[in-house]
C-alpha cells in the first residue's frame, strides 16, 4: 500500500521521537487499509477515522495544518 510510504518519508523535524512517530504512521497505515478494504455502509465513517488519526498525529507531533485536515471530514448525521 502506497501510504507505508509514511514510514520512510523524509520528518519535517529529524529530532521526533521516531517509535513515537512510528506507531501513528501505523496507526494510519492501518486506518487506511480499513477505509480500502470497508463495505459501502461503511466508508464515510472509516473515512473521517482516517483523517481523524491525522488530525491525532499532527495534535501529538508538528502541530501542522489542522484545520485544513479538518475540512477533508465528510459530515454525518
């Protein structure tokens, strides 16, 4: 799967705590072979799981552009 990329992509900041930095990029890794692999019913809410974890991560580490991860979340009822 492209997105175990993650694990040997190039930090923004080399000094991270790299088993920290290493169980989100899974955690994400796995969230997204969820999503891939989810029934329809499913999908939109393994969706904003996987972004969800994104959103964890960048609170957690480089405090990136949250609120532009924000805006990927498809609204439920």
């Amino acid at each position: 799967c492209s997105s175990d990329l993650i694990h040997s992509a190039k930090k923004t900041d080399e000094t991270i705590n790299k088993e920290v930095f290493n169980s989100f990029a899974t955690m994400y890794t796995d969230r997204v072979n969820t999503f891939f692999n989810s029934a329809a019913g499913e999908r939109v809410e393994n969706y904003n799981v996987m972004v969800n974890t994104c959103i964890s991560c960048h609170e957690n580490f480089c405090h990136g552009p949250i609120k532009r991860i924000q805006k990927l979340l498809i609204p439920t009822k």
